[in-house]
C-alpha cells in the first residue's frame, strides 16, 4: 500500500515539512538563516581583502619596494 503525502516544502534552516508556500517553518529559523547568510557574506568579503592585500605585499617585494 503507498502513503501519498501532502505537498509540502522543507524548511532551509532545520528541514522540517512546511505546508504551502512558505519558506521557512518559524520565524526564529527564518532569522537564524538570515544570520548565518550574512556571516557567510562578510566571511567572504574578508577573504577577498585579505587575498587582494596579500597579493599587493607581493607584488610590492617582487618590485623591491622595501617595506
């Protein structure tokens, strides 16, 4: 015998089932994903200005500029 189950989406945050359209199944998970994405953002962001003023002290040795 199969089971049909409702539709339903998971929640991104913990994957719970949530019925419907929505995204998220509380708005404590909304949030906790909204927070984890902007660390993520800002993680990503120092790890583009680190590499870029790595790249600089670099470029500037190769030069023999003394520093």
């Amino acid at each position: 015998m199969v089971e049909r189950l409702v539709q339903h989406k998971h929640c991104r945050q913990c994957g719970r089932a949530v019925p419907g359209k929505d995204v998220f199944c509380s708005k404590d998970c909304e949030n906790n994903h909204k927070r984890m994405l902007r660390k993520k953002k800002n993680q990503l962001l120092l790890l583009y200005v680190s590499s870029f003023v790595i790249l600089i002290l670099i470029l500037l040795l190769s030069w023999g500029f003394p520093l």
